[in-house]
C-alpha cells in the first residue's frame, strides 16, 4: 500500500502527487488534512478507551453491540409477511448512451432475513453510470435504515440482509469501466428500487419515492485575470416522498447523503 503518513510523517513527494492530480488542489486537500487529523484523534480517544477498560471488555461490548443491532433488525424483519416482492428503477442515460439503465430487483422475505437480488437489470454501461459492488451493497444497507432507523449503525444490523452478488450487471463494475457516477447517482436509485419493492410489504411505514438523484452540479473554468482555474461543485438534494402518516418534504438531502 502506498502510505501518505509514515510514522506520523507526511511523505512530501505521495503528498505532492496527490496535489499535481487535484483541481484547485490549494482548496481541496483540506480535506485530506482533515481525515488524516480525524484519524489521529479517533486513535486517541480509541486508545483511552482501552486504557480505561481494557481489550478484553471493549471487545466483549463491541460483539453485544452487534448482536443487539442483529437482533433488533430480525425482529423487525420477522414482522414482514414471507414472499418476493418486485420493483423496478431507472437510470435516465449513463451520459454517453441516450438509453435508460433497468435496476430490477428482487427481495425476498424468509424468516428473519431479506435477500435482495439484482441479477435482472442492465448490462455494464459504457458511460460512468456503472456502480461498483460496495456502492451497491451500501446503497441497499442505507435504504433499509430509513425504514427501519431505530437499529443502531453496525455491522450485526446488516447480517440479516443476504445481497445477492449482481455479477455481469452494471451494479457489479469491473476494471475498467468507468464508475465515477455511483456514489451520487446510481446509489440513490437502488435505494428507490429498495422502497419500491418494500412498500409493498410495509405500505404504513415507507415512503413514496423520493427525487432519486444528488442533483449534482459542477461548474469550472480559468479566471484569467487570476491566472487560476475554479470549480464549484454542489450537491442540492431534492424532495422526499410522503408516507401513510406524513406528507414529504419539498427539498432535502439525497436519500444516500455524502457525510451521514
């Protein structure tokens, strides 16, 4: 692996390579300064922890802490009648293609678990709209935690949820396809495939379809009386969809947020 910290040390030439690849690097590597400086207080305050009370009950907590979330998103699983229940959602074009990309999905309740199965949407794409699997895989776990956001964030509340690898799909991308669009755009379709396909097991608990999209715009270009380029990215959100006991909201965050 190629490290940007050595032993706490910056490595100066990593650094400036990272620099030379980046738009308005001089803006933007502020935030690679401050994931380094969040990492060093999250090792901190990591480490009092086990000062405080040692490895070996730290990890006995962490396990209970899954198995809770585990246990809390069975039940609420268990609650949902047995079956397969269908949807389908749409990618508009993958930028370079004028035709729409299919996500068909397939979830099916057995017990206490979900499986979700994706094999029936679109081939890989020649545009970017291609997602690789952790998108995929994130995007379905998301989605499941907006309809049921009382199970705790950990890994034991995604052991119920059984993601069928999309292999041969655009949902499963393979070097080198290009994929720059997944985490902004095809993420918050696949949550919309999810919600589709769970409303009609769970009609009073999930909303309507929400915008479907980040609503990314970008704008760039050189300034000559500066002699610098710019670039402005934003990220705008759009409406929710309502639900059995609320209306939605005219504008909020992109259902997959950036920072949650």
């Amino acid at each position: 692996p190629v490290k940007l910290f050595k032993k706490g040390v910056l490595d100066r030439e990593i650094y400036a390579i990272i620099c030379s690849n980046i738009r308005v690097a001089d803006q933007r590597i502020g935030d690679i300064r401050a994931q380094a400086a969040a990492l060093l207080i999250g090792q901190d305050r990591l480490n009092k922890i086990l000062d405080r009370y040692g490895s070996e009950t730290v990890v006995e907590a962490i396990a209970e802490l899954r198995r809770r979330a585990a246990e809390q998103m069975r039940a609420n699983i268990s609650a949902i009648p047995d079956g397969i229940y269908r949807s389908k959602a749409f990618v508009d074009s993958d930028g370079v293609v004028n035709e729409p990309l299919t996500i068909a999905l397939a979830v099916e309740k057995h017990g206490d678990t979900l499986s979700f199965d994706f094999s029936g949407s679109s081939k890989p794409c020649t545009g970017p709209m291609n997602s690789v699997l952790a998108t995929t895989l994130s995007s379905v776990y998301l989605a499941m935690r907006h309809i049921f956001p009382d199970v705790p964030i950990s890994a034991g509340a995604f052991e119920p949820l059984i993601v069928k690898r999309p292999e041969g799909t655009f949902l499963d991308a393979k070097y080198p396809r290009p994929v720059s669009g997944c985490a902004a755009e095809v993420s918050q379709r696949i949550a919309e495939a999810v919600f589709a396909a769970m409303v009609q097991a769970l009609p009073d608990k999930v909303t309507a379809a929400p915008a479907g999209s980040s609503g990314n715009f970008a704008l760039g270009g050189n300034d000559p009386a500066r002699g610098r380029d710019y670039v402005m990215y934003q990220i705008s959100g759009g409406g929710y969809g309502g639900n059995a006991g609320h209306d939605g909201l005219s504008n909020g965050c992109s259902t997959i947020g950036i920072s949650k």
